[in-house]
C-alpha cells in the first residue's frame, strides 16, 4: 500500500461576497479531486488546539499526527532542523523574516517574496554585523531565515510579522525575557538593510525593500517519535518550506529537494509531483506540501488564490493520478493545514476539511461530494482530536 498525503497550505476559507458567497475551494476548478471525493471520504479536522494560535508550525504538526498541546515547542527549532541545525539543550531558535517597513509601519511581511540570492546577502550582513558569538544568523529561502541564540530564553511572546499587515510594528515588537535584545536587533537591522544597493535597486524596479528583520517562532528543540516507531513506516517530505523540512527530519523522513520550488504561484508542482512518484518506488508514503494558496490568502490576492487551488489540482493531484496506476494499492488524503481567508490576510481557527480516497475501497459514486468546506461540515465525520486523522489514513 503507497500512502500520498498532500497538504494545500492555507486553501480553506470563508464565503466571498464577490464569488457569490462561496469559497475559493467551490468555486475554483478542481476535476481531479472531485473525481476522488465523490468515491472517497469527505469530513472535517481541527488543527488548532483550544488556546494555541492558528499557525504552519501548530497545524502541520496536528496534521501528521502530534497533539500541539503536547509537543509543540516553537516553530524556529523545526526550520533549524531543515538547515541542518542541531540545536544545543541551551540554545532557543527564532524564525527571522526579512520584511519591508516605512516609518513605524510593518508593509510586506515578505519583502515581496524577495529572491533567495538577494536575501542570502542580506542576512550575511546582517550576521557579520549584528551577530556575535552567542547570536548567529543563518540564510533560508525567500523572506524566510533563522536566528539562534545560545543562552536565550524561549519565554518570550512573538508575533507573526504576517499577523501585522500595514499596522504599527512597534505594538507588537517581542515581549518577555531578553525582549530589550531583541528589539535592539530587530532596530539596528533596518539601519544596515534600508540604504543597502540591493533595496535601492529594488525601489528603483518598484519592488519593497527588504529592509528590517523580524524575530518570531521562538523554540527549542521538541521530541518527537519518528514514522518508523510510529507507525513502522518510511517516507519522504516534499516542500519548499523550511518548516515543513523540519517536521519531516524530526519524523525520520527523508527531504526531497525539487528544483524551481518556490512556495508561491511560480513553484515547480510537476517537478513535486513527479518526485512524490519517483520517491514512490522505494517508500510508501510521501507528503507533498504546497504553499502558493497559503501566500495568495495573506495578499488578498483572490485570484491568484483560485489559480493556486487550480494548479494544485491539475499539475499535483493531476500528474499523481496519472503515475499512480503502477503501484496497485494506494491511499490518498488531502487537507488544508488552516484557513487563510482573503477576508482578513491571515490565518484562522476554524476546522478544515479533508478528503480521503483509497483504491481497494470500492465506495459508490457520490455526485454530491466535492471538496470544499460546506461539504464536508455536512458531512457526519468531524474529528476534534487532529491524531486521530493520521491515524485512520495510515491504518493497514
């Protein structure tokens, strides 16, 4: 039996005024999964434990199988353990954006999805200028980067630079233990970056600058039984996320690196899809993670959003179906990790559909089932404990 799971980042939403008062998921043209939903399963998940904020890091974890409330620890040690960072018992891992600020003002969580080339440069600088021996920074992806502080304190409340879109950062700067630190570095970077040739090149091509960092995510490093204990299963991990890297290295699974993936509109989804089959001939589950809709849903960008769900469907689930044949039995599964609805740019609380389709479980066609979030509060299968999702899809 292959087990393919895929995760739509941030696809699910709320009903749109403009589309009518439905969702991007309904609207949106989606034949290859609405060819498995109506011989499949269709239900709802929460990811977001009663108390914990509705984040990437929370909602994958819930996801794959581990109650947040038990093993969460912060989302910076998950994306230290993509880059090969093993973090010391003292030592707390902080996610660090590269953003885009005017006056007091946070306008880009981003830096309009800067290019790694340029970001790397920029996080150089900002390491040989603002680290020291107990503070190092390390480059990502994109925007998305890494602070470690050997002796620093985990106690300290943070928030998402995508949770403060145009509003004034200062009212959000970290709070708690070593905050005075923290803001000294987040302060001092926008005097390094603002005048830098790369953000005057990029206001002259009328792109944001990447002009200060923000510090969030803080953690250290969590236990976590892998899939071979768990479930005595080997897999991969598929993704252009850093965090998502993490989970799977701290899961035991193997990171695929594609090239060309992005994690917005203009990533690689064939080159995804067709290493999930290649990874297929030698594992029995692989988990492809795809964030374009997630992004899409924190610009407000609605068609962009669609088009996300739509080359979802065609290049991901599409190329799947196609190579799947040659492997007999398989199981499919696919979900939201949270809401990121257009409405209100960010991240939301509410449970999120999912569908699962099996090749052996020759179910009746259903030309009611579509996947989307109406169908599936309709439907009677509401799971309130995330586990148990995992669980029922990997279940012999």
């Amino acid at each position: 039996m292959k087990y393919i799971f895929l995760i739509l980042d941030g696809a699910a939403d709320r009903p749109i005024a403009e589309l009518g008062n439905k969702t991007p998921l309904q609207v949106a043209k989606i034949p290859n999964i609405n060819s498995l939903a109506k011989y499949g399963t269709i239900g709802t998940v929460r990811t977001v434990p009663l108390g914990m904020e509705s984040g990437s890091d929370v909602c994958i974890l819930a996801l794959l199988g581990f109650d947040p409330l038990k093993y969460y620890t912060g989302r910076g040690p998950l994306e230290a353990a993509s880059l090969g960072i093993e973090l010391k018992e003292n030592e707390v891992a902080f996610r660090c954006n590269v953003v885009t600020k005017k006056d007091d003002l946070l306008l880009d969580y981003s830096a309009g999805h800067i290019e790694t080339s340029d970001a790397k440069i920029l996080i150089k600088l900002i390491n040989e200028k603002l680290g020291n021996p107990k503070i190092k920074f390390y480059p990502g992806i994109s925007y998305r980067h890494l602070m470690v502080w050997s002796g620093g304190s985990s106690l300290v409340k943070c928030t998402p630079p995508h949770d403060i879109y145009g509003k004034k950062y200062t009212d959000y700067l970290p709070k708690g233990r070593g905050e005075k630190i923290l803001h000294n570095l987040i302060e001092d970077s926008f005097l390094l970056l603002d005048g830098h040739e790369i953000n005057r090149e990029r206001r002259r091509e009328g792109k944001n600058p990447a002009n200060m960092i923000w510090l969030w995510g803080a953690g250290k490093s969590p236990i976590l039984q892998t899939y071979k204990e768990r479930f005595n299963i080997e897999g991969s991990v598929i993704t252009a996320v850093d965090l998502v890297k993490g989970i799977g290295k701290y899961l035991g699974l193997d990171i695929i690196n594609v090239p060309g993936v992005t994690g917005y509109l203009d990533t690689n989804y064939i080159g995804k899809a067709e290493a999930a089959l290649k990874s297929l001939n030698k594992k029995d589950f692989v988990l492809v993670h795809v964030e374009a809709a997630d992004e899409t849903g924190h610009n407000g960008d609605l068609q962009g959003k669609i088009k996300a769900i739509e080359d979802f469907d065609e290049k991901v689930v599409g190329t799947i179906l196609k190579g799947l044949t040659k492997f007999g039995e398989y199981k499919i599964l696919i979900a939201p990790d949270h809401p990121t609805p257009i409405s209100v740019r960010t991240h939301t609380k509410e449970a999120v559909p999912w569908l699962m389709y099996s090749s052996i479980d020759k179910k009746p066609l259903d030309e009611n089932l579509f996947f989307n979030e109406i169908v599936g509060e309709k439907s009677n299968l509401h799971i309130n404990n995330s586990s148990d999702l995992i669980e029922m899809f990997l279940k012999k």
